[in-house]
C-alpha cells in the first residue's frame, strides 16, 4: 500500500509539474484515494483485496494512536515549514520539483520503513504497558 500511496503521491507532484493550473482536481483525487483506503480496510474483504491479515480491526491503546497521530502531525508541519518560504524559488529555478520532491519522499519512506515499524513496536508496547 505504500507503493500505491506513493504512486499517487508522484501523480499527484506530475499534475503540478505537467499542467499549468490543475485547479483542486490532483488534492481531490488523494483525498478520494486516501478515503477508499480508508474504507475498504475497514471491512474484512475489502482488508483481504488489500493484502491485510483478515484476523479482523484490532484494537490499538488510545495513547497509541494519539502518539502516532502526533508524529504524523509533526513530521507534516516540519515538511510544510521548511518547503512552504522556498516555493517561488524553486518554481523559478528548478524544472519539475513537485515531481522530484515526490520521488525523494518515496525513497525516503522505502528506506525508513525498518524504523517506522520498530517505533510503531515500540510505541505500542510503551502505551499498553501504561494503560493509557
């Protein structure tokens, strides 16, 4: 699924890359893609059409989730503060960057996937210990 999500991803940068003004149609897309995901994982079929274990939806400690939400929220404000000032720089100066920075996010999450699932691990087993 990540493959998937980062296929969409690099369409996505493509759109801004390839048309002069796609409008909200490419956000519009990965909102959809996102809440099909969303939805269909949900369901053990549709679990079991995405490849997941069809054991059913375990349920996961609130501090967990929170925790995981947290990080996610962080990592986005991160990625949105340090690209947000440099945008008319970079669609002055460098020819297709969406797409690039698009490509550089995929290998970024392909490397660190081992990390992302230790944390997850580790997040998991500090928030169930606790009861929080």
């Amino acid at each position: 699924m990540k493959i998937a999500f980062a296929l969409t991803g690099l369409a996505f940068g493509m759109c801004y890359d390839v048309f002069d003004n796609p409008g909200s149609a490419p956000v519009l897309v990965v909102a959809a893609v996102s809440w099909a995901h969303l939805l269909v994982s949900r369901t053990p079929r549709g679990a079991a059409l995405l490849g997941y274990h069809t054991t059913g939806v375990r349920n996961r400690p609130p501090g967990y989730i929170l925790g995981v939400l947290c990080v996610v929220a962080l990592v986005m404000a991160i990625g949105y503060f340090s690209v947000a000032p440099h945008t008319a720089y970079l669609d002055d100066h460098v020819p297709y960057w969406h797409t690039m920075g698009m490509l550089l996010l995929m290998v970024v999450t392909i490397a660190l996937a081992p990390l992302e699932s230790r944390f997850r691990a580790w997040l998991f087993k500090l928030t169930s210990k606790r009861g929080v």
